[in-house]
C-alpha cells in the first residue's frame, strides 16, 4: 500500500494553479480509511443548510460540466439538491484522499455508473475508493468503500406510490417477493417493507454497477435467510438471519458474493447499502456482516459521527 | 446574461464568474438551453443522443397529457414549466418515479408499455410519441 508512505507529502490544498475569486474553505475533516467489510456513509440534509454563500462555496468546487448539469436541472430546489449531491461527493473523497476536493475527475461506466477516474494522478497513489450516491428531495448520502464495488440506496419512510403496493411488485419485483408482502395483512406495513425492499433491491443493481435499466428487478430475489453467522455483543439483532440475494431462475443458490445492510437513518430515511465480499479474505469467507460507519455532515460547517445514536437504527445486515 | 453564458461555455482558463446569491438561493438565472443556443450555434451544450422520430410528433394534446401526469407524479411546484423537451432526470425522476409514470401513463392512455420501450424514454416527447405509437397499434 505505497500510498500510505506516500501520504505525508500531500498538501492540504493542492489547487495552486486555479484563479480563486472566493476566500478559501476551511478544511475538511479528515476520514480514516474504511476498513475492510466496511462501508463509510455521509448524509447531508439540504433543509439544513441556510447560507447562500455555502453554495457559492460547493459550486466552486464542481467542474465546468458537473455546473451545467446543475444548471440544466428544472427549477431551484433540483438545482440545489444536484449542487449538494456533487458537493457532497467531491468532499467526501477529498476526507480520505487528503486533497482539495476540485482535483476529482469523474468518468461514468458503460451503464451510466459514476466512478472517479484516477489515472490523472500520476504522482502519487491514491486509495482504491467506491463510491455511490443516492438522493430524496430531503437528504442525500453518499457510501464509500474500499477497493470493493458498493451500492447505496435511500428513500423517505413516508414516501407514497400512487399506485397499488401489490400492483408495482407483481409487475417489478420476483414472484418470492409478491408472495412475501402477501402475507403482511396491513396496507401500512406492506408500504414500508415494499419500501425497503425497493432500497436493497435499488442498492445491489447499483452495486454491480448496472442500475436498474441494467439489471431488471424482476430477476432476481432479496429476502431473509436463517443464518449461522455469531452475534456480535451490542448490537440490536433480533434474530440471527441476514439479507440474501439469490437469481430467479437459480433458487437457493445465494449470491454469496454481495453483503447487505438495510437501517433507518436520521429517523425519516430507510437506507440500504450492498457491498461485495472480498473473496481473497478469509474473514469475508465466514459470512461475516458488513460494518457500518456514518457521519451527518454538512461539508465545510459541521460534520457529526451518529454511528452508535439513534440516528441509525433497526440495523438488518 | 451574455457573460454568464460565455463562462459556461468557454475553457476553464478564464476567473470563474463569481456567483453572488441575490434572490433566493441562486442568483443565477436558469440558462435557457435554446437561448445558448442561438448564441453559440456551433456548440452543443450537452451530447444529446441521436433518436430518430419515425413518425409525425405527438400531438400537443397528448405532451399536455403527459406533462399533467408527470407533473402529478413528481410532485412538482405548481410554477414548474414543463415541455416536450423536458428529460425526466432533469425532473428529478429516480427509478420508481418512472415505473410509476409508465403504470399512469398507461392507465391514462389505455396502453401497455414493454419495458425495454420504457428503457428508451428520456424526455417527455419521447413518452408522447411513444403512446401515440401504441394508442395507433392498438386501434389500427
């Protein structure tokens, strides 16, 4: 890991060569890195975030092209939330990588994923760090993780479908599925387990890099499976089962390469995250669960580790 | 507005416009992209992909239909303007928005859409034109 020597020699800032009309931020908290089986998430909440001037701050810190995307969105608060989220990203990198957030350069997948493109530093090493974002319109989140592909996916407790809960899985998601929130006898918690299996379903296409036009929903099945796996002390398990993704036409057969976790975040949000395994380690062979790490931030004013506060919380892994 | 539409066009060697907030939260006017347009002909703002429209446009009739539902669908502010040339990820349509809009749509227009037809929709004309293919199958 020739970056780690290599660390002490990074500036703070290292932008030297561009015209910066606005004071400098302050710097950013720097991030460990994400250990392995562990996914680092950054959530941001635009209604908190009250200073203009901030996002003069975080449009400076976007590329001519992320800008005119930001721009092309419809109406102001999009913009916002398009500015937030690339602001969001940029930062979050820059924690761990220990440079000025503008020096990212992004390039999208063949399946529109996007992912840093780091071959334009050839000075230094940089950490081998996944990333994925996902938004509502009242929070936006950001997972890191290292060297390994992860999804992440998050959607409002409260959201509501305008059509029928039984109606949008029969047509989207498996037949084991369907059959599941069959049995939830009430309309509201039908909602919300469709809810969430819209996250972990949301979340493992985008952790193979593919989305949801790449990889139909209807292929394949996420459920819960009785498992072996030791409880760790402390934390919340009810019961010793974990989330499984499995093929339609290969039940039974676990897709044992993705790991998952599914909580609730910041009391409004249900979030999902899907990572894969690291097949050269032996611990990741024992099935052992994802790690979660979360940070409330808001980039350049505040940042807040909420891992072990109610913040997160009815972790499902 | 002309040195606002150059900054977004030109090379990043020039000072970047600094952005000041004045009313509400950006100070920045929505840029229009038809009025870059006419100001930079030669340049395309974003690479837009090549589809062609085998048959006639939609009728307006049916765009209005389809804004109406989208509009519904995403919640949108009532001072939204939303047009034929409006693409559903610049409405901030995430993946069930769309599934949604494709089951209003077809409740709407009494249609069925295949999903890899749904794959091919990123603008709300390409959804009018669409239906009016399906709504004319159906009858023809």
């Amino acid at each position: 890991m020739s970056w780690l020597l290599r660390r002490n020699m990074l500036p703070l800032h290292s932008n030297s060569l561009a015209r910066r009309p606005l004071a400098s931020p302050p710097p950013l908290l720097p991030a460990p890195l994400p250990s392995p089986r562990e996914t680092h998430l950054w959530y941001v909440v635009p209604d908190q975030l009250k200073d203009a001037s901030l996002l003069n701050q975080y449009m400076d810190l976007l590329s001519p092209c992320e800008r005119q995307s930001v721009l092309r969105m419809n109406g102001e608060r999009l913009q916002k939330g398009a500015l937030l989220a690339r602001a969001l990203v940029r930062t979050t990198l820059a924690r761990y990588c220990r440079v000025s957030p503008k020096s990212f350069k992004f390039r999208k997948n063949r399946f529109g994923k996007p992912e840093v493109e780091w071959n334009k530093y050839d000075l230094w090493a940089p950490p081998p760090l996944q990333f994925n974002i996902s938004h509502t319109s009242t929070m936006i989140a950001c997972g890191v993780a290292l060297d390994l592909p992860i999804g992440v996916d998050i959607e409002e407790k409260q959201r509501k479908t305008r059509n029928n809960i039984l109606s949008l899985a029969r047509r989207y998601f498996s037949p084991v599925e369907v059959a599941y929130l069959r049995t939830l006898a009430d309309l509201e918690s039908q909602r919300h387990e469709f809810i969430r299996l819209w996250t972990l379903k949301e979340a493992y296409v985008k952790a193979l890099g593919r989305g949801f036009s790449g990889a139909p929903f209807k292929d394949f099945t996420i459920r819960l499976e009785a498992s072996n796996s030791k409880q760790v002390t402390g934390e919340s398990k009810s019961d010793a089962s974990r989330i499984v993704v499995e093929a339609v036409d290969h039940p039974g057969i676990l897709m044992n390469r993705w790991h998952f976790a599914l909580f609730e975040l910041n009391n409004s949000h249900y979030a999902a995250v899907c990572m894969e395994r690291d097949v050269k380690d032996p611990a990741d062979r024992e099935n052992n669960s994802l790690k979660l790490e979360v940070w409330r931030t808001l980039p350049f004013v505040e940042d807040e580790c909420v891992t072990e506060t109610a913040a997160v919380k009815n972790i499902i892994r | 507005m002309a040195s606002i539409s150059a900054t977004a066009i030109s090379i990043p060697t020039r000072p970047r416009h600094s952005l000041q907030a004045v009313n509400g939260i950006f100070g920045l006017k929505s840029v229009s992209i038809s009025s870059l347009k006419r100001s930079f002909p030669s340049i395309r703002l974003q690479p837009t992909p090549m589809h062609f429209r085998v048959c006639c446009a939609a009728k307006p009739e049916t765009v209005q239909k389809v804004c109406g539902i989208v509009k519904k669908q995403l919640a949108l502010p009532e001072d939204t303007t939303i047009t034929g040339e409006s693409k559903f990820s610049a409405l901030g349509a995430d993946s069930l928005d769309t599934v949604e809009i494709v089951m209003g749509l077809e409740e709407a227009f009494d249609i069925g859409v295949e999903e890899e037809s749904a794959q091919s929709i990123s603008t709300v004309q390409d959804a009018a034109d669409l239906i009016e293919k399906l709504v004319a199958a159906k009858s023809g």
